[in-house]
C-alpha cells in the first residue's frame, strides 16, 4: 500500500482531524505511558540538533526509542552542510537511509521544507527560527490534560512573539470558543504573516486573538498564562536595550489578582527574576514541568503520526481520550 509522507514542517500543514489525532495520540501515551507497543520498530530516525536543546531532542530521542524506533544523532558540526554540501544533496541522501528526520535548525521553515523535497523522509520541524510546533503541541496537549477540553479557554500570553508564541497561536485559533491574548514588546510581536493566518483561523473557528504592546489595563479570569524566555534559543536582539523594553512583561503574581484560578505554563528554560518571578515558576498554579514531560507524549504521538497509517485509517478508538475528556 503507497502510504502518503507526512511532515510536520508548521502547524499549518496539520489539518484540523490531524491536530485532534495528534493530541489524542499524546493524551493517550500520557495515559498509558507504561503501555507503549514498539509501534515503529523497523524504522530510523536521525535526530539532527544544530542548536541546544534539552527537552525536544530528549522527547524525540527517548519517544522514538519507546516506540521501537532506532536512532542517529546529528550535532551541529556533524553534517557535511558546514563544509557547503548543499541542503538539497543532503536531503536527497538522508532520504535514502532514514525514516524520520527530526531537526532543530537556525534557519526559515523554508531550509526544512528542503529537506522533505525528496519526500520519503518524514521531516518533524524540532523548532525553527520562525516556528515551534511540536512546543505547540505539547502546550496544547497539557491544556487539554488539566482542563479536558480546548474550546472557550481564555489563554493570556506574555513576552516575545517568537517561534513558540507563533505555534501556539496557530494551532490555539483552531478551536472554538478559545480567546488568545498576547501582550508582546513594541517591535517584538507576531510575525505578520503568522498574525494574519492565525486570526483567519480565528475567524472561522469562532476564536479570538488581539495582541497589544503594554501590560496595563486587560483582560481577567484567564484560564492559562503563559510565558516563555525572553531570549529565544538561536536568536539575538538588534537593539542594546531590549531588557528595558521586555522588563514591563515579567509575569509575576500580581497578575493572578484578575485571574486567581489561572494556571502558570512556561516552555522552558526558565530565567527567573527575567520573564517570570520564582514565585510563580515554582508556586501552587505553575504546570510548566507537567508541560515539559508533556514533550515525550505528544512526541511520541507526533512520530506515530507521520510514520503510521493516515487517521481515517485508524479505529475510532483513536479518539475516544478526547471524547472521554469532553
Ligand atoms: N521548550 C523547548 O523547546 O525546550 P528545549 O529548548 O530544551 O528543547
């Protein structure tokens, strides 16, 4: 049977029954996370880092592994690329040896789309200049976890609008009901491009995304509040004085006066003292450790859906940790 290669390059290549397969997938390891079947034995998955990282390429590593896959790993001197081999004669033979693909780069998602070209390798976007899916995806995976549902949560999110914030609004605006709030730094918001997609999706879902540039007046009675490094691993500011911009955005606890039931998620590392006070990183309503253990489930459940029959091949029981939830 001629299976079709699935890449998970952004957000917006996942149709809506793929990002619900996905997070049920993820809810369901996260269930039974004793109970994983070696899925994937058989097949390779290099794992190419060209940036730091210790929760992502964990996750992919020990999630491919659990499944039965086996793994290469690729640091950022590893590949000819250094010495100018061209993406495309790399891709072509990577594609050749391995299954999956899953790279952490510094460059556009353009860089990984080149890597898919040959098209027999499933490329997973392990975060990009641009954007971070699978942090979306495990974000969304810990929303659904604590509250059973993602339709009508009221997300407030504080800082950069960098590769993570553009993952979480692409894939938050898909569901009904959901009000996102970003409160970024003058001159580090959304991409425009990211913007405009997610509040289509707003539009057609019932959704809400507004971003504003300060932190006075707003909204309350959030369900989440979520904030993330004020430098984004592979990035640097062009402006010296980027601290004084970003020190208004420091999520402390004053902010939980409008929202008391609200929980703290954070992608990690954490700064404290920086984006978020220890108070709160480390207090009753923080999740952000649930959240980053979250990373190994919707991994593993990411590697199972590139690299498994398509959903409408699957049982209904594929669904039923949603259903259970709602
Ligand atoms: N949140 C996140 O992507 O963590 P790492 O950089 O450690 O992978």
């Amino acid at each position: 049977m001629t299976r079709q290669v699935r890449h998970l390059i952004s957000i917006s290549d996942l149709t809506d029954r793929d990002c619900r397969y996905i997070l049920d997938q993820a809810v369901r390891f996260a269930d039974r996370r004793a109970d994983s079947r070696p899925m994937l034995d058989g097949l390779v998955a290099g794992i190419y880092f060209r940036k730091t990282s210790t929760r992502t390429r964990a996750a992919f590593s020990v999630g491919a592994l659990r499944l039965g896959a086996r793994i290469v790993t690729f640091g950022p001197d590893d590949l000819q690329t250094n010495t100018r081999e061209t993406i495309d004669d790399t891709a072509r033979v990577l594609s050749g040896m391995l299954d999956i693909f899953v790279a952490r780069t510094t460059g556009s998602t353009e860089e990984l789309r080149a890597f898919s070209a040959p098209g027999e390798m499933r490329v997973i976007n392990a975060m990009s200049a641009v954007e971070h899916p699978t942090q979306a995806l495990a974000d969304l995976t810990t929303m659904l976890r604590r509250f059973g549902r993602l339709d009508g949560l009221r997300v407030l999110y504080v800082g950069e609008g960098n590769s993570t914030a553009a993952a979480l609004a692409l894939a938050l605006t898909r569901f009904s009901g959901v009000e996102l709030e970003l409160r970024t730094p003058a001159g580090y918001g959304l991409a425009e491009d990211v913007r405009t997609l997610a509040a289509k999706q707003a539009a057609l879902s019932g959704s809400l995304l507004s971003e504003r540039h300060d932190m006075t007046g707003g909204g309350e009675g959030f369900d989440v509040i979520y904030t993330t490094r004020w430098q984004t691993t592979g990035t640097s500011k062009p402006d010296h004085d980027w601290r004084e911009l970003f020190a208004p955005f420091r999520v402390s606890s004053e902010l939980w006066r409008a929202s008391p039931q609200a929980i703290f998620m954070h992608d990690l590392p954490a700064h404290r003292g920086q984006e978020v006070t220890a108070d709160v990183l480390d207090g009753p309503a923080s999740i952000a450790f649930d959240q980053a253990q979250n990373k190994l489930y919707s991994a593993m459940a990411v590697l199972t859906w590139c690299s498994l029959p398509q959903p409408a091949e699957m049982t209904p029981a594929a669904y039923t940790a949603t259903e259970a939830a709602q």
